[in-house]
C-alpha cells in the first residue's frame, strides 16, 4: 500500500485557434516554471470543444512549445474527447435540481431588465423558474434552435474567495454569480464546466493562465464544490500578466512577428525567443541563451513581474 500522495500537476490548455504568439508562450513558460520549481507533473490539454476546431492547430502549438524548451508528462489530453465525463457531470448536478433548460438568446439576455448590480450581460434569471409545462411550451416555441442548459446556482451564493499567487486574495465580494451555461444550445460544452472536470480528472492543483481569466474562478470553484471536486485551498491559482502589443491592447497577431513561426522568418530562433521571455520574466539578462533547466532553478514567483509585459519588436534587438 502506498498512500502517500500523488505528486500534483500544472497544465496548459491551449484552444487550438492557429499558432501560438508570444503572449501565449509566456504563459506556458510560466505554468511550466511553477510546475517544475514545486516538483509537479505538467499536462497539456487541448481545449477543442469551445471554438473551431483546427486539426492542425493543435500539433503545431505542442510543436513551438517543445521548441522554446517545455516539456510535459504523457500524453495531451484532448477535451472533445472527454465528453461523457462532461455529460456525466451535468447528470450529476441536474440529478441535484441544479440544471435547468435556457431558451434565451443572447439579444434577449441582453435586453432584459438586469438585477440591480449585476455585471452588463449577467444572466437575469428568465428561464429559471419555469413549470414543466412551460419548459416545454418554451422548447416548442424555438425549435429547431435547442435549448442551453445553465446552472442553478443555490440562492444567497457568494463569489467564492481565492488566495492569488499574482493577484492576491481574489473573489469573496458582494453580489451574486449568475447562472452559467453548462452546455450551449449547439450541444458544445461551457468552458467553465468542461475545465473544472478535466482539471479534476487529470489530477491538477495548480492552475497557471492568463489574468484575462481570473473573472472566471470563482464560478469554477463554485462548480468544483458542487460537484465535490478538490478546490481551494487544494487547489492553487495564479494568473499571470498578459502581454500587451504597441498599441496597449493584448498582443495579438495583427502587431507584427509574433508566432514563433514569424520570428524565425526574421532569422530569431525558438532559443533567442525562450531569452527574450525569459528576460521579459525577470529571469535572464538582455540578450543572455538560457537552457531550460537553469530558468526552474531561477523561478521566484515572488519575485515575478505583476504588470503586463508591453512587447514591441525591439525586444529582440540584443
Ligand atoms: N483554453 C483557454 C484559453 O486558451 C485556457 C483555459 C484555462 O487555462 O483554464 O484561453
Ligand atoms: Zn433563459
């Protein structure tokens, strides 16, 4: 018998949407330093299930993150392939009275009155507490559009507080969670439900990405105790700064040579690329080579960069 217990795990989760900029490598560079510098497996997931899909997206992402040095343990998971256990947790939660039919569409969601204090766009309730009767005039009535299924979320329930790695204590404030989509009318899986099982499955508790997700925690947690998956304090968070192109706004493809691909047309190779993110991290010098294994014994989360990174392409100009 061996109980002592299984290491823990970090992951990164791309959705496969077309090459991967440097934004997203910095992320998966800092997922991987917390998960090597704490002794963690890490695991790659392929989060197909919320976008186009692009088969060869996903083989090209792995691809530039081996080239920038990260390594990762078995297999990536493939999260289209997990959908019975996605199916199976919805079951879980309806069999609990926590799932109830959305017929709603998103103009409608839009215009209707709001809760006083709830975000732009929060789910105002509109289906919730429909008869089986009227469920079933409401599913009549948009056929052959399918309803959403959305979670109940139990009255009086509270954002969820988490401690940050980056952001600090996060969450815990006043005001409610609207009742999240499970599954949309189109039969796909919500991101929130489908990351929340997998990363329970795949045994991770240590979650790296970026900040522009943070927003989302709390609802992943409130799920992970509904559906008694580990959660906080087990389960750690960090949310990392995102990069941000000339112009101010989240780096993306239209600023420039960005994809590891684009570089190398400059003549910028995929190890001048892991120094420059190092560097950006705090963690090599201006123009220094770095080897993988010296970065994790570098990494001092403590010590990382709590604002964005403001690319431009003189950061490869050594
Ligand atoms: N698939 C998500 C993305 O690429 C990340 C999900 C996560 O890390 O929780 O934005
Ligand atoms: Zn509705």
């Amino acid at each position: 018998m061996n109980d002592s217990p299984a290491p823990g795990a970090g992951r990164y989760a791309p959705s496969p949407s077309g090459a991967l900029h440097l934004g997203n490598l910095r992320t998966a560079m800092l997922a991987w330093l917390f998960a090597r510098s704490t002794g963690r497996r890490f695991l790659m997931r392929i989060e197909d299930v919320d976008r186009e899909r692009d088969a060869g997206a996903a083989a090209g992402q792995l691809a530039d993150l081996a080239a920038i040095g990260l390594d990762w343990d078995g297999e990536p998971v493939v999260q289209s392939d997990r959908r019975p256990a996605h199916d199976a947790a919805i079951e879980r939660l309806a069999r609990a009275g926590l799932v109830y039919e959305c017929t709603c569409t998103r103009r409608e969601i839009l215009e209707a009155p709001s809760a006083p204090h709830a975000p732009p766009g929060a789910y105002p309730g509109t289906c919730r507490d429909r008869t089986p009767a009227e469920q079933r005039a409401a599913r009549e009535r948009i056929a052959p559009r399918r309803p959403a299924l959305r979670l109940r979320v139990p009255e009086g329930t509270r954002p969820p507080a988490y401690e940050d790695a980056l952001l600090g204590h996060c969450g815990g404030t006043a005001g409610a969670i609207d009742d999240l989509v499970l599954r949309r009318g189109d039969g796909a899986i919500a991101y929130n439900l489908a990351v929340v099982v997998d990363d329970a499955a795949m045994g991770v508790d240590q979650i790296v990405r970026g900040d522009d997700l943070a927003s989302s925690t709390p609802r992943q947690i409130l799920l992970q105790r509904l559906l008694g998956l580990p959660s906080v304090p087990r389960v750690t968070y960090a949310h990392v700064p995102l990069v941000l192109g000339p112009g101010g706004a989240r780096l993306a493809k239209r600023d420039g040579a960005v994809t590891l691909a684009d570089l190398a047309r400059e003549g910028i190779d995929a190890d001048r690329v892991r120094g420059v993110l190092a560097e950006s991290l705090g963690l090599a010098a201006r123009g220094e080579r770095v080897d993988p294994a010296a970065l994790i014994t570098r990494f001092d989360p403590g010590r990382l960069p709590r604002s964005p990174w403001l690319w431009s392409p003189d950061a490869f100009r050594a």
